[in-house]
C-alpha cells in the first residue's frame, strides 16, 4: 500500500561471504535443508494430534506405568460415504426433481448431494434435473429469469421413467426425514407448507417445493410463461390449481415448526430482480387462461450428466424465448 516505506531485505544465501545466519545455523545448512526439516516436524506433529486424539498415546502410556490427565479424546468420526442404488422394492413411482437455476453454483453444490441423500434415505426413486437458464448475448439481450417456464420445460425434458415432478427451489433443504416426498395420487402436495416455510406463511402459498403428478401438471397447463423476473407465477399457479378442481394437500404432524427447513439464500449476496414496469404490475395479479405447458418456447442448447458430491444429476440448459410483444418485461432494459 505505501511501497515508498519498503525496502527489500538480504537473503542470507543471498550474500556470497561465509557467516552465520541469523537462526545461527552455519551456510552450508541449504534452504533445502532447512525445508525437509519442516516438512519432518509438521509430519511428527501431524502423528502426534491422531494419536493423543484416537487414544493410543493414553493407552501406550498406562501400559508404561505412567498417568493420563483426563479421559482420552475423541476424534471426530469421519462420515462413511454414502451408495445408493434404486431398488424396485422401493416402489413404482420415480420422482423428476426439478430445480430452476441460474447462477447459485455454491447453493447447487449443497442441494444436489443433500437431496440426493435425503430421498434415497427415504427409499424414493429419482432424478435430479438442474434446469439452468442460458442466454445468447449474440441477440443483443439478457432475458430475466422465468422460473415458471424452466418448469414447463424441465417437465417435458423429463425422463418417461418419471411420473410425478417436485418443482423444488434451490435454496430450500429440507430436514425433517418426517417430510412426506412420495406419490401425491390425490392432489397437489405442497411440502414447504405456509406453516413450515421460514419466510412465506400466506395461506395461499405453494411456493418453494410442490409435489404433482404428470398428469395432474397437464390438468392445470403446466404454470403460466408470462411471469419474467421473481415472484408472483407460484400465486397464479394456486388459482390454477383451485380453476382444475384438484385438492391442495399439506404435511401434518411435522413439529419442527420453521426449522423444517435451511434455507440458503443470503438477500444481502443475491439481490431478487423484483422490477416491474406498469404493464407487469397489471398482468401480475391475473390469471393466464391461454398460456402454459402448451405454448412454452424453449431449445435445449445441451444436455449433460454429472455427479456432484457423488450424487448424480441431469443439467440442462435451456434457452427460453422471449417474445417482447407479449411481455415487453422479458427482458432488462
């Protein structure tokens, strides 16, 4: 910051006359020397913390006659890797985790192996779509993010191996293993309930991770495309819901109240696109009776396999289309 008050400092092999440096060691004491004389002392040190922690260095010291302080330590358990393979015992449904992304590759890293985990756990057949949002700059635009249409297209992209799909939010973990993920036959099931959720409690909320069967998805047209920017296509998504006469169904029985769940977005890192121009405030609050799973524009630039954490998981990358005419707001101004 201030290199005027520097200076540089002498090595002493730098120099070329026969003293002793300043530790006291004679010249011919090279730096190589002196490095595998720290590389035996962090080794030593290194055996000395696993024995005393696993109780060896206790135990080889009664056997000399010689006391302890203190009970011996602990040392941490290292977690064993986790496999899990698909059993047909495990059911006849299979589950398509749909999951809108953009740009949260540290949340990614955390849900894709959490959930993986958790489902198998619970013996529930699945596969982890990442549905990630890509734009051509080349088009001389960058379209907001369309979490509703990712859906659309995660759930046509989805394998025919899968009949029910968790439009599951990123940054939403759940913890509670009580937490039901199978096969909602009846109705809709939303998972991250007003009661359960740690930010929304409106009773009209099915945001966050909702269960649904293909077919009842199809019922409801699949969500509205219309809603670029955050927020707002899971309270049209309801009235849809409500307009197919299905039952909306919640957990029952889950005590842990709003610690159901992590959630892992930091406002203060990821700032929401929350714009609206005047046109957008008054679409908002309407209900699309035309668009949907129907009319969803999209092309799938890539698809790839990957495994995060030892879990795999399906990335897609989609390009939505962005028609201005009908919603001038697709993209940033």
């Amino acid at each position: 910051m201030f290199p005027s008050r520097r200076k540089t400092t002498q090595l002493p092999w730098e120099d070329g006359r026969s003293r002793l440096i300043p530790s006291g060691l004679p010249r011919k004491c090279s730096v190589f020397h002196l490095f595998v004389a720290c590389l035996l002392l962090g080794f030593l040190s290194l055996l000395w913390l696993q024995l005393s922690c696993s109780g060896d260095v206790a135990r080889a010291a009664r056997g000399q006659g010689q006391e302890t302080p203190g009970p011996s330590r602990a040392c941490p358990p290292e977690p064993p890797p986790e496999h899990w393979e698909e059993d047909e015992s495990w059911g006849p449904h299979r589950l398509a985790v749909l999951v809108p992304f953009r740009e949260r590759f540290e949340e990614l890293l955390v849900f894709v192996p959490h959930m993986h985990r958790f489902l198998s756990r619970k013996k529930i057949q699945h596969h982890i779509y990442v549905l990630n949002q890509v734009d051509h700059f080349s088009l001389g635009a960058l379209h907001r993010f369309n979490r509703a249409a990712l859906i659309n297209a995660g759930f046509l992209e989805s394998s025919n191996s899968t009949d029910y799909i968790a439009m599951h939010d990123v940054d939403l973990l759940p913890l509670n293993e009580e937490l039901d993920y199978g096969f909602p036959e009846t109705g809709p099931f939303h998972v991250a309930s007003p009661e359960l959720h740690p930010l929304y409690h409106y009773k009209t909320y099915v945001g966050g991770i909702l269960l649904l069967s293909k077919q009842h998805y199809q019922l409801c047209n699949g969500m509205s495309n219309r809603f670029w920017g955050w927020g707002r296509e899971d309270d049209e998504f309801y009235r849809r819901i409500k307009g197919a006469g299905l039952q909306l169904f919640r957990p029952s029985g889950i005590t842990t109240g709003y610690k159901t769940f992590r959630h892992l977005h930091d406002p203060a890192w990821r700032k929401r696109d929350q714009k609206r121009i005047a046109a957008q405030k008054q679409e908002q609050f309407r209900v699309d009776r035309e668009g949907g799973l129907s009319t969803v524009k999209y092309r799938v630039d890539s698809r790839t396999a990957l495994s995060v954490g030892g879990a795999p998981c399906t990335v897609l990358n989609i390009m939505l289309d962005c028609d201005k005419a009908a919603t001038p707001w697709c993209t940033f101004s």
